[in-house]
C-alpha cells in the first residue's frame, strides 16, 4: 500500500477546482491564469523548425547551451549588468518544480523557512514534503499588503534556513521596491538563511515600474535562488519551461538534486525559446495585459464590487465584494461560476487558514470578448 505524504495540500487545489467548475458551468474564466490569446506566430514557427532540425532527444540536464547564454544575454542588457552568465542559470519544467528543488537544496529536516501570506498554493506543501517547518507572516491586507518587517524580523530564529519572496505578487500584484530589497538584506545580515526568490511575472509590471531582480541584490550575494517561468514570459503556461538563476555553489548543489528528478526539460521547447529570445523588435507582454488591466478596471467601476489597490503586476487584479454579499470567499466564488457563469478565485485559497476577507482575484489575461462580456455579468449583480 502507498504511503501518502502528511502535508497540508488538499487533494485537488482550487485553481483545478474553479477551472472544472467553469468548464462544467460553462462559465467565463477569470480565475485560473490560462491566456486564452494565441502564441506568437514566431515562436510557433520555431517550436516546428526545432523538430525538423533534430531538437528531439535529452537536452543537456543544466539546459542547451544556446538557452542559457540567450537568457544572460537579455538579463544582462535589460538591467545593465553583467553578473548573469550561462554558467549560473539552470533550466526547469516551469517554476513550480524550481521552487520545489530549490526548497530542496537548502533544507534539512527541521528547518523553518518563512514565507508571506497571502502566498501561492505550492509553497506550503513543498516546504512540507522537504522536511521543513513552514513559518507564516501575514501581509497587512488593511495596508494594501504591505510587508512587516519587524515581524519577519522577530520570526527568526535559529532554525531558519529560508524564506520564499514572490514579486510581483500573486495575487495582489504588489512590486518589490529597492527599499524592500534592502530590508531583508538588512534582516538576514551575516545569517545561514537563503532566499527563494518566485520572480515569475518578472516581464509583467505595470506603469512605468522595473521589476528588480533578486540575483542583483547587494548583501544577498550567495544567498539566492531566483525562479523565472517562461510561460509567464510569452504567455505559453502549457511548455512548463522555466529557469534557476543563483550563485556557482547554489547553482551547482540544486543541479545535483535536479538531475535525479527531471534531469532535462523539454528540448524542442528550449530550442524554440533559445532563438525566440534573440529577434527584435518584440512586443513586451506587459503593455498588452496593462491594457487588459485597465479594461476590467474600468468595465468593474459602475459594479458593486471594489478596488482596493490597482494591481501593478502579474495577470491579476483583487475585488472586495463585501457590498454584494455575506457568503465567505469559497462559497462566494461557487455561487458566481454557478448562478452567474463568471469563474474567480477565492482570496483565502492564498491562505493557509481563511482571513475571513472577502475579496477574489479575477484574472485578466483574457481576450477583450471574454473581459466584456463577464464584466458585463459582474456589474448586474
């Protein structure tokens, strides 16, 4: 008999749970973060050439060669430095299974590893299923998420060995500032406690804002494990291809672990991505899904539901809907894919214990057609 791992993710997430449910209820979709909008035509192109070429067996287990001096390429030239090379970054099947090994190259058993809520649903069980104890501290949801320092601060202790930071946020589309950046530093100091940086909307922020990469930050250096997803990147969640950047000895102690999981990802993939990255004159997905952003925002305003913060990064935006109903977040949500055909996330799916707030994340990285017609639905309720 199988022996199932004592971690605390349910059977089925509600990100699955919401999407069957739309399915099922033929619902509009605004909860999972599935673009519905085609690949670039290019990229397309060169997924085909890939396998004509012969792109078809493993690919080397830190990824080909060509992909990785692409991405420190553009890393490079995008934030005008010169500390990504080929020899630090790692590819993943996507970011997920990169925080998971991540998680597993710094932890021992009994090891706590502080992470911020709300959070994305896989953190917990992954800390969980490496032997970790996971340590929460809330945002401040009265103060548009803001983070606490002091009781990051006060939360470690000797046993910290990490703590998980995500930005741009999912799901409050917060952007890390240079100021934050330089607290946690601060706070960490000369400790033993390394950062597992989920960066996967890196290429998404909004409003003029720059996203500011964890592998740059001065008093962190040997500390990081930046996750990147490029089905975030060029909105192809499907390829499940994703990227480690940290320092030579992190980089090799992860790829230690790596090889005996996935060893190599999908080479037709990096193939296509490795030359995709190079062409000029590509349209930046952030102003694209910034005009999606707007759109919601201003389709939302005549309905009930309302704005807390404008999301300045991610595929997502927050709605309190606390003048339209009672019901908790989960039942909220059902009812709204049920009786009203339009499908969002309960905020409390970010919590490991509901906050009791009553807001849901409605995901924009949809075609205009889609936008219109569920808001449409939401302003009537």
């Amino acid at each position: 008999m199988a022996i199932i791992p004592k971690h605390t993710a349910a059977a089925l997430n509600i990100f699955t749970t919401m999407s069957s449910l739309a399915r099922k209820e033929n619902a509009y979709n605004l909860s999972q973060g599935l673009p519905d909008f085609p690949v670039y035509p290019a990229l397309s192109d060169l997924l085909k050439e890939a396998t004509t070429e012969g792109f078809n067996q493993y690919a080397p287990m830190p990824g080909l060669m060509e992909l990785r001096e692409n991405i420190a390429t553009v890393f490079n030239n995008r934030y005008r430095n010169s500390c990504c090379n080929p020899d630090t970054v790692t590819i993943t099947p996507g970011a997920t299974y990169g925080i998971f090994t991540a998680l597993a190259t710094v932890l021992n058993k009994g090891d706590e590893v502080i992470y911020l809520e709300p959070a994305f649903d896989c953190y917990v069980p992954a800390i969980e299923i490496n032997g970790g104890i996971p340590v929460c501290i809330r945002l401040n949801a009265q103060k548009n998420f803001e983070i606490d320092w002091q009781q990051i601060s006060d939360a470690i202790t000797a046993q910290t060995r990490a703590i998980i930071i995500n930005t741009p946020h999912n799901p409050t589309g917060r952007v890390w500032t240079q100021a934050d950046w330089a607290q946690l530093a601060s706070i960490i100091g000369g400790r033993e406690i390394y950062v597992i940086s989920d960066e996967v909307y890196d290429t998404i922020v909004y409003d003029g804002l720059q996203h500011l990469p964890g592998f740059l930050q001065r008093g962190l250096e040997g500390k990081l494990l930046s996750v990147y997803s490029f089905g975030k990147m060029y909105h192809i969640t499907g390829w499940k291809v994703g990227f480690v950047i940290a320092a030579p000895v992190l980089t090799e102690a992860f790829r230690s672990i790596h090889q005996y999981l996935s060893f190599s990802v999908n080479t037709p993939a990096q193939y296509a991505l490795a030359k995709y990255l190079l062409l000029p004159d590509q349209d930046p997905a952030s102003v694209m899904l910034q005009a999606k952003r707007d759109l919601l925002i201003s389709r939302m305003q005549p309905s009930r539901f309302r704005l807390n913060a404008v999301s300045k990064g991610t595929y997502f935006q927050l709605f309190d809907y606390s003048a339209i109903s009672d019901m908790d977040d989960v039942a909220f949500a059902r009812w709204l894919a049920i009786e009203h055909k339009v499908a969002a996330i309960p905020l409390s799916a970010f919590y490991r214990k509901a906050p009791g707030i009553k807001q849901v994340r409605l995901s924009f990285a949809k075609s205009d057609d889609i936008l219109y017609a569920a808001t449409e639905i939401l302003c009537g309720l």
